[in-house]
C-alpha cells in the first residue's frame, strides 16, 4: 500500500494538511458501495488525511466498516427497516429528496436505497437543506421508526430525526487555499489540480492538460455556459457525478421547465437557483417539455435571470452541455458543423450558440482508462468542490483590465464569453486575488478562451449567417503589444492558407516563374539572428 511521495506530494502534505488524501486509496472503495466518490473521499479526508501509512491504515478500516455499516446495497433494504424496527432508529449514507404533501398539509422524503417514498421529516429540516427538494444530495441521515404510528391507519412510522450532508462543516476554505497555493510553482498547481480530480498529468498531453483544466472552469465562474462535444469515454460527466455536490446532471430525457427554473403552481425555486452547475449529459436526447422551453433557456444563459408571472428571478447556475460525436471531428465539419450532436430545436440556432461562453474540444481528450488514474496526493473533493464554490462569489476581471486588448473582430458576446473563461481559468490558476497573475499565466487563458468562443462563432458562420462572417479573433498584450490571431486547431490544415494574417515577419508570395520554372506560391520566414563579423 505504500506510495512513493514525489516533490508535489510533499508540497501538498505540508501547504494543505488534513485537506488531501491519496487518490489510489479513493478507487478502493469505488463500486463497491453505493455511493459516488466524493462520498467516500469525505469519509477518507476525515480518517485517512495523512502520510504516515500507520494512520492510512487505520483510517481505512474505519473507513470500511462506516460504507459497510450505513450504506445500503441492492436487496439488503428490507434488513435496514427491520434493523430500524429492532432497534427505534438506524444510521445510514443516501441521496435524500423531499417533495410537499398536499393532502397532510407536511413534507415527506425519499430515500431511495430503502424504497421509502414516505418517510417524516419536519418542516424546519426541509426549509434548512432546500435542496433536497430539487435534485437531494448525499446525507448521513438517522431514521426512526415509530411503532405506534405503524398501528394507525395510513401510518408513517418512519421519519428523520437527523441529517448531516456529505460535505465540509467548515465553511472558511479560502484562506488555507490562498495559503496552500503559494507553495506551488504555476506548473506544479496545475498538476496538482489535476491530480484532485484522479488524473495523472503526466500521463496526459500538454494539450489535454489545458482541456482539463477548462472542465473546471464553470464550478468556479458564476453563469458560466459551455458545450464538450467529442468521443465517448473521455470522463464529460465525471466532474458532475463524482467530485462536486454542488453540480446536477441531467441525463437524457425531458428536461421541464418547472424542475429547471420555477414551479410555478407552488413557487418551488429549480436547479438553477440550487446547483452551481446544471449538467445536460447526452445532450442530443434531452427535450424540453414546453415548446417555449428552449427561448427560456436562451434567456437565462444570456441575463441570469428567469420570469415567473410578473416577477423576475435571478440564480447563478451554469449550464454545461456533453455529447458524443458519431464520427470523428474532421466528418464532423465534413457533414456539417460542430453543434450538429445538439437536439434539433439548439442545432441550428446561432442565437441560442451565441450563449455559449466556450466550446471545449472533447476530441482533444484521451479515453479514460486505469493508466490515466493518479496514485498520488489530490485536495480531498469536499474540500476542492468548497472552494470552487466560493470562488464564484468572486470576478478575476478587474486584474486584467488594461493587460490586454481584443481585437475589432470581437462582438459584446465575444467579449463576454472571453472575459468570463478567463477569469475562470485565473480563479483556478491563481485563486488569490492579491497575488499578481504572471503575464505567462494572462495569455495562456487568454489564448485559450478566445480558442474555445471562436470555436463558437465559426459554427455560426458555417450555418451561414452573415453577422458571424468575421472570425479573426486576436489580440495584443499591453499598450504597444503586437496583434497575435488566435486560431482553432481543427480549421487549421497544412495543405491550405488561413484566412487569418500571419504574424509580423512572415508573408505568403507568389513568384510568377520564367525561365523555365513554373510559377509558384511560397511562404517567407524573416528572421533575425547574429551576424559572422566578416564585411
């Protein structure tokens, strides 16, 4: 069971003690029990936040026996009741939902691990966790059974006596990040973000590392819209099922109004107001239940803010979309245009396109498969999903104002989606908002959200709108800088000319041939370099 500790491990240890856990002794526990990840890593970081394998050992088998104990597996349910019967009350882990009586005039929850539909709980517990009456969230959760109750005609005789969510009680989370962060080169943070998530870095491209990095982007930048198209198994929907609970997935089917933004028969506040990101997995199958369902939706991913008769509500949930691809990328432009996985009624909608912030090229990412997993050091995901979450409280765009310039060829949507990946990207880079951000550090995320909102604007253009014709997005850096053009490396083919300019000292020309030789079209290179002494 012993790991080598390598130099970012032993960072880590020091800057974030009692916050990480080995991300091996995570997959230990995975499938075994019931429960997502994150579960299982807040049991871990509470027992196991250690480098002395003495402690890990015994915090494992503390570990084990709290998952066997409380966690329900498939047909073991009725044995849970019984116990709760034998005993007055039983502890148990599960997701708990609540939804309002109408008949009783009381609240009922929903553990689904037990299939109890009916199960007590006091207003004052509901009102406190409002989620649960959503999408729920993972609890330790106390059930009681009350035979007396049990004796009455349509009795309930179980009910909740207590609950406990499966995450940090500690809420003051950024200052140890602060602190934590400055022991970190730029290179080893970024490393070790992407360990805490499960992945090993070194076993990913430079390339993929900057997509991984742009995945975190919408748990840490409010209102933050993006689309991941690309092969399957590449881990879209991981970040939404296994690391944050303050992320939803919706996966297929009908996706209603009501659940989504408001319900208007009761008032009931939706995902939106509840999560910090909204997941749609397998986008191409998700419908809305209401013909207008999409222009709401286009609403809310422009202004934040949704209608419920006369009153307007504002909620800061993102919206992600993840699909797969049918064929590769290069088809795929082919046939038609990058959005083509999106339902129908998003398909060829440049408005609603015009939403998106960025669009992440899933096809730049490997398939997840064991070689790609970490064995080393990770923030435990309560913790890392805790910090995200209040980082969205927080814009990263004051510290660059005046760094750096657009370009004419940007719109205010443009500019918006850029500004908003940036800040994100700063967020996760340089959570500190008093830590001067490197100039390196500026134009990467900058590069790479102008990248991802092309990506975007270029589809528009394919449709054939002629508002979106000018796609050369560029920039330049300071007061004198140079205008760079920032490109999508799909489009980019060596057997053809980009419509964009090339940078200062290079030139395409043509020489008209004679002589014998043929006329032919060149690129010229300048360059400058140290000269021999010899006149």
């Amino acid at each position: 069971m012993s790991q080598q500790l390598d130099p970012i491990d032993t960072i880590a240890a020091k800057s974030f003690e009692g916050y990480v856990v080995r991300k091996d002794l995570v997959r230990r526990f995975k499938g075994q029990y019931p429960v997502p990840t994150y579960v299982a890593e807040f049991l871990l970081g509470r027992y196991c936040a250690s480098v002395d394998e003495e402690e890990i050992a015994e915090g494992l088998g503390i570990v084990e026996r709290q998952l066997a104990e409380k966690t329900v597996r498939a047909g073991e349910h009725e044995s849970f009741k019984a116990r709760a019967k034998e005993k007055a009350h039983v502890k148990l882990i599960d997701i708990i939902t609540a939804r309002l009586d109408a008949g009783t005039d009381s609240f009922l929850a929903t553990l689904p691990s037990l299939q109890l539909k009916d199960v007590r709980i006091s207003e004052e517990m509901v009102h406190a966790n409002e989620r649960m009456l959503t999408g729920g969230f993972y609890a330790e959760v106390e059930l009681a059974y009350d035979p007396t109750i049990a004796q009455e005609k349509n009795g309930r005789p179980f009910g909740i006596d207590s609950l406990r969510e499966i995450q940090l009680s500690k809420r003051d989370v950024l200052p140890a990040l602060y602190t934590g962060r400055e022991a970190f080169a730029a290179e080893e943070w970024r490393d070790f973000l992407i360990r805490s998530i499960g992945m090993e870095p070194e076993r990913l491209t430079p390339r993929a590392r900057d997509m991984v990095l742009l995945r975190m982007a919408p748990f840490v930048e409010r209102n933050y819209n993006m689309v991941e198209l690309g092969p399957r198994g590449t881990g879209k929907s991981h970040l939404f099922q296994q690391v944050s609970p303050y992320a939803h997935l919706i996966s297929g089917g009908k996706a209603t109004v009501a659940r989504m933004f408001v319900n208007n028969a009761n008032g009931q506040r939706g995902l939106v107001c509840q999560y910090d990101v909204i997941g749609f997995d397998e986008i191409s199958g998700v419908s809305f239940d209401q013909k207008d369902g999409v222009n709401i939706m286009k609403g809310y991913m422009e202004s934040g803010e949704f209608s419920r008769g006369k009153e307007s509500i504002r909620a800061d949930g993102g919206v992600v979309m993840v699909g797969n691809f049918e064929v590769d990328v290069q088809h795929q432009q082919r046939v038609g245009h990058l959005f083509g996985p999106l339902p129908p009624e998003m398909r060829n909608d440049t408005a609603f396109m015009d939403r998106i912030h960025a669009y992440l090229p899933g096809w730049d990412l490997p398939k997840v498969s064991r070689d790609l997993l970490t064995n080393h050091f990770g923030l435990v995901s309560d913790f890392l999903s805790e910090c995200w979450n209040q980082l969205r409280r927080q814009s990263r765009q004051n510290l660059f104002q005046g760094r750096i310039h657009l370009g004419g060829a940007l719109s205010g949507r443009d500019t918006t989606g850029v500004q908003k990946t940036v800040s994100g990207l700063i967020k996760l880079m340089s959570p500190d908002p008093n830590t001067p951000v490197p100039e390196e550090v500026l134009e990467w995320a900058l590069r790479l959200a102008l990248e991802c909102r092309r990506r975007v604007k270029e589809q528009q253009k394919r449709i054939g709108s002629a508002e979106f014709r000018n796609t050369q997005f560029s920039y330049s850096m300071g007061d004198d800088g140079v205008e760079k053009f920032v490109a999508t490396p799909e489009l980019y083919s060596e057997n053809s000319i980009s419509s964009d300019p090339l940078p200062p000292g290079q030139a395409w020309v043509i020489a008209p041939g004679g002589g014998g030789e043929s006329p032919g079209l060149y690129r010229v290179d300048i360059t400058e370099g140290p000269g021999s002494g010899v006149k």
